[in-house]
C-alpha cells in the first residue's frame, strides 16, 4: 500500500495560514498598522483603493528594516518580538508571531521598500526594495528610501478567486477598514495618522491627548457627552471616557475596549460596564465608552485568537468587580445616578430644583459625600461595597410620610413663586360654552380640583372635566395665535450662529 500522508508545500500551507489571519482586506491592514506602530513611527499614512482589493499601502517614518530582514520578514514563524516561550506570556507589542507578512505575501502582490537611519554600507537613505507575488520573491534591491517603511498590498486574494468572491460590497469592506484604522488610531494618540481611500483624504489626526482623539474621531461636538474616567488600584487602572446616559445609542457603535494599548473583545467586562448604568439608560440602549486598560501583562493571555482580539485573565470575577466599581464611582461623581432624600419634602425640592442650579460646588460636594466614591478609595474595597448605617433610622421614614401625606395639611407654596395652574374665573372667562351649558358663577363656586390637575365642573348634560395643563397650554396657543394673527411677533436672531458638528460618514 503506498504511502498517503505528506507534507504541505510552503504556498499551499501560507495561503492555509491566510485564510485564518487575513480573511478580508480589514485583516491587512490591522496588521500593516500595528507593525508600523511596533517599529516606533510617529507618522503612519494608509491609502486605499477599492476599499483595499485593488491596493493596501501604509507608509510609516519607523526604524526600518535591513536588507536581510526585509527578505526575512516574510518567512513564516519569524519574528522579532520573543526568543523563548516564557516572552509570550509577557507581551507588550502589537505583533509577535510573523504569520502575518508570510500570509500576504501568499494571496497577494508585494512591493516594500525599507531602509534604517543608518542605510546601507553606512549611506543614509539608501534602502532595500522587494517585490514578492505568491511567496516567490521576483526582485530584491537597493532603492532610495528615507528612513521608515513603505509598504503595498495589491490585488488582494489574486490566486484565491473563491475568496475574493466571497467579498462585501466596497461600502461594506471599507466599514470593517474604517473600525480597524479608529481602533489603531485610538490607542495611540501621541502618533499622527491620515486615511485615504479613492483619492479622498478621511482622516488626518495629529499628535494629541487621549480625550482629544477621541473628539476628533467620534465627532468634535461629543465631549460635552462624555465623561471622563481615571481609577487606579492594586489590580490594573482604567482610563479613558465614558457617555452620559443621554449619550446611549441603539446601536453597539462606539464601544471600545484597549488592554496595554491593544483592542479587544470581552463580552465579561462589557457587562460589567452595562450593569453600572442599570436604570439609567432604557434596555434597549448601549452606553458609549471607550476604556484604556492596563494591567501587568503576566496576567492576561493575548495568545488565544490568530486576531489576538480574545484575551483571558487569570481572575475574571476581580475584573469584573473592579472595572463595575470603576464606572460606578464616575457615574456617582458627576451625580447621574438618581437618590432619595427622605429629609426634603418633594414639593419643596421639585421648586427649589429651579431656582437654585446644580452648581459645580454642590456637585463636588454631592460627590465627595457619595458612599461609592467614599468606599471606592479604600484599599481593597472596591468589590464589596457595604450599605453602612443609611438604615439606621429607618422608622423615621414612615412618620415622614404620613406626615405629608395628612389630608388634614394642605399643602402650602411660597408667596414668591408664581402660580402654577391657572384660576377658575380665567378659564371660564375663555371658555364660552354653546347653548348656555353652565354659568359663570356657578361654575367658580360648584368647581372640584382632583389631583391638583383635572377640574370637575357640573353642567346641564352631566359633569366636565377639565385638564387644567392642557387648557392652559391651548389658552397661550390662542392668545400667541392672535398675535401672529393682527401683527407679526418680534424675533431674536442669534448674535452667534450654532455648528452642529458629526462623525465622519462611513
């Protein structure tokens, strides 16, 4: 019987190794950008061509390569970031493992030009230039380059048609392009990137803090919507921004998670973000964040998705715990959160409400008596948040409400503040009833209030009810109506107009 097992060639074994690290153009250019950010480049340019088919270049002013490790870099398994087994355990690049430029150079045409400061045989500027198409390298030679990379992926999946036929639409391919570059591009805002795709110019953000890339990417109008976040504990710290509950979306845009600067996927911690804004946004909405995690590499495991998109921690409970902490105490300082005050009468605090602001002295001060916030600052207390004596006097409670619940009491406003529903005498007086259905005097003394929002009024077919809100609304409806009516009413043009900024459209 002849033999039947053998060994795949390199090709068939690359393009076996593509198909799981780069499965669309979005995979490539994940990979491109992050080996541009892994060699120290301060300026990274992407430019696209139907949505990365027909070209993916990226340009970056990197440390380069040398001649034998631009040939190198597209050998399978070579890499440069570990040299023994324990090095995978404590990662803290973008890329380590070399499948990536094998896996290209196998479904696509290659050209790279590369050179390091010090160029080659001692010549600043001068690089190495190689032309790869399906893992057979066609030309390698020296080549004017400045410092950096310059690297071109054309026809993508030229020699796998089955792939490429299994495409998007360019609309769709450039979405999952646009997510990647945003991701990138927010995990390091002290480096500039720019995005073109079919000639015209996306993207061009320079240098800056966290909290402004991510304004400039999510749309200049957002920081009014999103709060800041900055906690640090024995664990891991957690930085970055998260949005008010008017900020939710129905949609999960705008979601991102970043480990050591890297961005991953962890329905685990995502919850625990969700379940800090219980009942503070509808179901059927998502919050927007965007957390900087970081945290002793030896503790989480990046090896276990060719993506390296899924990550696994070795205490999954004292991360949930404490990033749920995290955003608890946020929510608690910037007073989003609702809270009783047994010792305030409800009428009195919804008028007080309006003329007295929240002012950012009573906020801080709100802040600083929160128990999260109080609880979240001892060491080792952020999971296990005790109620403390807020029951202490709880019998209080009911006498409290019955006594403002007495209907022996009427309630009584302040002499100062304007009436809020409006008399009997002027809604008579506007209302003119057909056929004599009540008289003016008697419906002012026979009138009954429910509610302090409805008014029962008697009339000759039976009774009337009158929403006191509504006919005061219709009441300003007509008097305005009658001033449109016999005049035109004056109007107030804004000394300075009002930009409505957005987000780049996809």
């Amino acid at each position: 019987m002849p033999d039947i097992i053998k060994l795949l060639s390199d090709h068939i074994a690359n393009q076996i190794a593509a198909g799981e690290v780069i499965s669309r153009p979005a995979s490539a250019v994940k990979e491109l950008l992050e080996n541009a950010v892994d060699a120290g480049a301060t300026s990274i340019a992407l430019i696209l061509k139907d949505a990365g088919k027909d070209l993916i270049q990226v340009i970056d002013n990197g440390k380069g390569m040398s001649a034998t490790d631009a040939r190198m870099c597209f050998e399978r398994h070579a890499t440069s970031k570990i040299s023994q087994i324990d090095d995978l355990f404590k990662i803290q690049t973008m890329g380590f493992r070399g499948e990536a430029l094998a896996s290209m150079a196998a479904i696509a045409h290659i050209e790279m030009c590369t050179a390091t400061a010090e160029g080659i045989g001692g010549q600043p500027g001068l690089g190495t230039r190689i032309i790869i198409e399906g893992t057979q390298v066609k030309l390698q030679e020296p080549c004017q380059q400045p410092q950096g990379t310059n690297i071109m992926l054309k026809n993508l999946f030229y020699n796998v048609p089955a792939r490429r036929n299994f495409l998007k639409s360019n609309t769709v391919e450039y979405r999952y392009i646009h997510d990647e570059f945003v991701r990138v591009a927010l995990a390091h805002p002290n480096i500039r990137f720019s995005l073109q795709h079919n000639n015209v110019e996306s993207y061009n953000l320079y240098p800056s803090n966290a909290m402004q890339r991510i304004t400039a990417i999510i749309g200049s109008g957002s920081e009014k919507k999103l709060m800041p976040i900055q906690e640090t504990n024995d664990f891991f710290s957690v930085s970055g921004c998260i949005g008010k509950p008017e900020a939710a979306t129905k949609t999960r845009t705008g979601q991102y998670f970043f480990i050591n600067k890297r961005y991953i996927r962890n329905l685990h911690l995502h919850h625990a973000v969700v379940n800090a804004f219980e009942s503070l946004i509808p179901k059927d909405s998502h919050p927007v964040y965007v957390l900087f995690i970081t945290i002793d590499p030896a503790k989480v495991d990046i090896n276990v998705h060719p993506t390296k998109q899924d990550v696994k921690f070795d205490d999954d409970r004292m991360m949930y715990a404490y990033l749920h902490a995290a955003i608890k105490h946020a929510i608690g300082r910037y007073n989003l959160s609702p809270s009783i005050d047994f010792d305030l009468d409800p009428q009195i605090a919804s008028l007080s409400a309006v003329q007295q602001p929240f002012t950012a002295a009573r906020q801080a001060e709100v802040a600083s008596q929160s128990y999260l916030s109080n609880v979240f600052r001892e060491k080792g207390q952020a999971h296990a948040i005790e109620r403390g004596n807020s029951l202490k006097h709880w019998q209080e409670v009911y006498s409290i409400a019955n006594a403002q619940q007495s209907p022996s009491e009427p309630i009584s406003y302040p002499e100062s503040l304007p009436q809020a529903t409006p008399t009997i005498p002027s809604l008579a007086q506007q209302y003119e009833p057909d056929k004599g259905l009540y008289a003016k005097q008697n419906a002012a003394e026979n009138t009954l209030s429910i509610h302090d929002s409805v008014l029962a009024a008697p009339v000759k077919s039976g009774l009337m009810l009158i929403h006191i809100r509504r006919a005061q609304e219709r009441i300003w409806y007509e008097h305005l109506a009658m001033q449109v009516k016999h005049n035109a009413p004056a109007s107030q043009q804004l000394l300075f107009p009002v930009v409505y900024h957005t987000s780049v459209p996809d």
